[in-house]
C-alpha cells in the first residue's frame, strides 16, 4: 500500500432509508409486536398521494415508494396511512447527526435521509472500523431506526455501498472492486443519465468504468464524469460538516451513565482542567465554550457560554457553567443517564500578557469583565449590552447598543459629546426605540410649537417650549425620502416633559394626494427625566 493511500479519508455513510415512518412510530410509541400492521406514509406529487415511506410489514405485502395510495389501498384496504412532514423529518435527521457527534465531531448531511460522518484517524478509540459500525448500527437499531452503512475511502463510494450492501468496510484502492457489480442507478445521477447509459448497453457501474473519461465526459458531462471518478476511488470532495470543528475538545466518556448533579459538575470541573491544560501549552484562551451532554436514549443536550476576554483558569469555566445551568428555563434532564460529556472551546485567541501587580486599571477591568460574563451566563450575552456613539446627528441612530462581551473595551474608551455645565440636558433620558404618534389640533404655523396634544388617549396643555431644533435627515443615506424635523422641548401642565417633533416642514415637504400642501405629522420622541 503506497504512503498517498495511508493518508486517505475514512468515510462511513449512513442511511435510514424508512425514516419518515420511523419517526412516526417511534412518536406513537409503536411496539415491536405492531409490525405486522402495515404503515405507510404519504405525501402529494402531481397532485396525487403516493407513498412517501412505509415500514416492513408494508414492503413484505408488495408496496413501493411512489406507489399512488389509491392502488395500494385497493389492495390493502387496512393500511394504516399518514401524512408526510418533510420538516419534521429533517429535525429528526439533525438529531441523529447530534448524536453521532460522539463518534466524530466531522458530521455532515447527505439528505433526504443520509448522513456521512468522517472518521479518519478516530475508529481506533471505538476498537477498529467495524466495531465502530457495528455500534452505531446496533444503538441506532435500539432506538427504533432501520439503517444501514458502509465505510470506504470516498464520500460517493460509501454513499453507493450502503444503499446497495449494507455493512461493507473497502478497504483503500478497493472502491471500484467493491462497486463495480452495481447498476448504474445506484451511482444516484439523473434519470436521463441513467436512462442513457443503459442504452447504451453500459448496464453496471463496471461497464460505464471501462469507458475512457473523455468518452463519458463528452457524452454525460463533466458532473457525472466526476461523480464516476469519485465512486471508483480516484478523488473526492469533500464533505460539509454541519458544524466547523472547534480548536480543543476534551470528553470523557461512562461505562455507567451518570445523572446526579454532584457528578455532572465534577466531570465539568475534570474536563476544564485538562482543557486549559491543553490551551496554555499554545499560550491560548477560550472565548466561546460548549458543554455537550449525551443521554443514553440518543438525546444530545448543549449548553454553550461566551466570555469577554480569554479564559485561562478552569475556576471561571466551573463559575459560567454553573451560573448557565442554574438559569435554564429548561433544566438539563438526565433521563437514563449521560454516558458521555463534551467540553469544547470553539473559539479561542491568543493570552495577551499585562502588568497586574500595580495597575489598578487592569485589575478593575478583569472584575467588571467577569462580572458581566457572569450575568450574561444567566440571562444571555444579548441581553447585557454597552452604549457606543455613533457619527451621525439623527437622534435613533446615534447610539448602538452592542453585547458588552464583546464590545467592553470599544465602550471605555469611547468618547461621548461633552455637557455644557448649568444647562438643561438637550436629549431626553428615555428615547423610544420608534417614535409614537401623537394628535396636535393646531399649532403655530409654519414652524412653531403645538399648544395641545393627545398622547396614548391622554391630553396635555403646553405651558413651556423650547426650540425649535431643525434636524435634517441624511439625504445621501435616505434618497431623500425623509423628511426634516422640527424637534420642541415641551412642558405641560403637570410638569411632564416630552420631547416633540413634527415631521415634514409646512407647504415644503408634505403634500396630499392632489399636490397640495398638507399637515405634517406630530411624535414623541422621549421623555424627559
């Protein structure tokens, strides 16, 4: 075997070819002894129901996909009959690729009903390739699912063995022995491809594999040329996994399941210490984490935290994932048991050393940043947030509000408009997020103040103004589109303070369907304190 073949992938493919009806059962909660009801599923083509999916005892009566239900009613009047969710379906495949994240963290989708995990490099810690099979088939058989799969060096060539003979392991260089029997259809082209090569008598992938690639390229394109390349071992693409692999990852895995609080925090406590271990060899800290619980029944649980500098002591990781576990709405449900669990740090940047034996800066910093990693813990990262001013002179936009992990040290040093001493704030302390509109009877035209206005069905009388204040809108940004405002610092009767403006300028900018000038609107921007 040459040295280029012993650096070659290893992908298994697998495949639940009755996933739908599956689903369906394992959500009634089917018993194995129901199997001899016949179930299908259906779902609407050309306006007309077929089957979508059906179970064993189905397939044994003679029933196939695509099957129109009438036909197979009439033979089988007590067939039980649901309806198709090819939403539902799709999460029930992404659960299954979740779980199979224990075997490899390289998973990616092969829809409808396929997945391909990458287990180059990883078989060895499952006691070889088809141990690893094995056990993946065999939980996922306890689970309820039919699958099948298959190993081979190529994503195309697994593909095409499960499909056909299920439980093959090819060895590398022996894709195209190992397919070469098959028919054409199995390699999944297009019907019209398929359709074609049989006339012209290329029947098994063999036959389409004596051809010279320029004589299938030129006669069935470079697509299906590649795709042929790719099943008989020579080259591949490689697989999309669902999520990109994070730069450390630690787990530790239970020969009994575990389900106590006590036992779950300390397993944390383990795999943070070796996971920091792991980072301060490379100099590096964790600013994204991910705990994955893995129940003995298939279901995965994740639990991720963000922090606003890198982590390096494994007593903050212990901290944030307390504090994110205390707060779930949805408590971490142990059922049976975790058997496995999965400490990652999908991001991670390099530790920045500073002076902190006598900058004071730096050690208040280091609290007000763990204090805000702590809250965002509990209460989510998008919901602490810091001000940042922004260049603009229109009121909404000249402030953001950004996450405050991530946008701390931007905020500190930010510089804000100074106030000139022993005068009236010009900006209320609360602006609305939209301005509200308000019903103004009259006012002093063309740019004065109103002297009434109806707020959330409520009256006030001015008594005090200020202003106007004319604010244009940014017409290079706007296409002209909004209008200028008049804003007024109003008092009313009460002694409440708001903060008016009327959009559009009298016999300029406002105008009624016919061309005629018309009254522009009125809003409350805020409130003063």
């Amino acid at each position: 075997m040459s040295a280029s073949s012993l650096n070659r992938r290893r992908i298994l493919s697998l495949w639940l070819p009755r996933l739908p009806i599956d689903r369906i059962q394992r959500f009634l909660q089917v018993s194995s002894g129901a199997q001899d009801e016949p179930s299908i599923v259906v779902i609407k083509d050309n306006n007309a129901l077929v089957i979508h999916a059906l179970d064993e005892a189905a397939e044994r009566l003679g029933l196939y996909i695509g099957q129109p239900l009438a036909n197979a009613r009439a033979m089988y009047p007590d067939l039980k009959v649901f309806d198709a969710d090819v939403v539902a379906d799709a999460k029930a495949l992404s659960d299954i690729a979740d779980w199979c994240d224990r075997f490899t963290p390289l998973v990616a989708l092969d829809p409808p009903h396929g997945l391909f995990l990458d287990i180059t490099g990883c078989a060895h810690l499952f006691g070889g390739e088809a141990a690893l099979l094995q056990t993946l088939v065999r939980a996922l058989a306890r689970q309820g699912f039919a699958v099948g799969a298959a190993i081979a060096s190529t994503s195309v060539c697994a593909r095409t063995l499960t499909r056909q003979t299920p439980g093959v392991i090819v060895v590398n260089g022996g894709e195209a022995a190992a397919i070469d029997r098959f028919p054409v259809s199995a390699l999944g082209a297009d019907e019209a491809i398929t359709t074609g090569l049989r006339r012209a008598g290329l029947k098994t992938i063999g036959d389409v594999a004596l051809r010279t690639p320029s004589e299938i390229t030129a006669r069935f394109g470079a697509r299906f040329s590649t795709l042929l390349a790719h099943a008989l071992g020579q080259g591949d693409a490689p697989i999309s996994p669902r999520k990109p692999l994070p730069d450390y990852i630690v787990e530790k895995r239970f020969a009994e399941p575990i389900a106590t609080d006590t036992m779950i925090a300390m397993t944390l406590s383990r795999l943070a210490d070796t996971l920091i271990a792991s980072m301060e060899k490379q100099g590096k800290g964790a600013r994204r984490l991910e705990a994955a619980f893995f129940r003995t029944d298939g279901v995965v649980r994740a639990i991720m935290v963000e922090t606003g500098r890198p982590v390096t002591r494994s007593a903050v990781i212990d901290r944030l994932f307390r504090e994110r576990l205390d707060a779930l709405a949805d408590p971490l449900d142990p059922g049976f048991g975790f058997d496995m669990v999965r400490l990652s740090a999908s991001r991670t940047e390099i530790v920045v050393q500073e002076q902190r034996d006598l900058d004071a800066n730096v050690h208040d910093n280091d609290e007000l940043a763990a204090l805000i990693d702590r809250i965002a813990a509990r209460i989510g990262g998008k919901r602490v947030v810091v001000h940042l001013p922004q260049d603009t002179h229109i009121p909404e936009s000249a402030v953001l509000a950004a996450p405050a992990q991530h946008h701390l040290a931007a905020a500190m040093q930010a510089e804000w408009p100074a106030r000139a001493e022993s005068e009236p704030p010009l900006r209320p302390l609360r602006l609305f997020d939209k301005p509200e509109p308000v019903t103004v009877p009259f006012a002093t035209v063309p740019d004065g103040p109103p002297h009434q206005f109806t707020w959330r069905r409520a009256k006030h009388a001015v008594v005090r103004v200020e202003g106007p204040e004319r604010i244009a809108m940014e017409w290079w940004r706007q296409d002209g589109k909004q209008l200028t405002r008049d804003y007024f610092r109003i008092e009313d009767a009460e002694g409440l303070r708001f903060w008016i403006f009327r959009d559009g300028l009298y016999e300029g900018e406002v105008f009624d369907a016919d061309g005629k000038p018309a009254s522009p609107g009125w809003y409350v921007h805020g409130l003063f304190a």
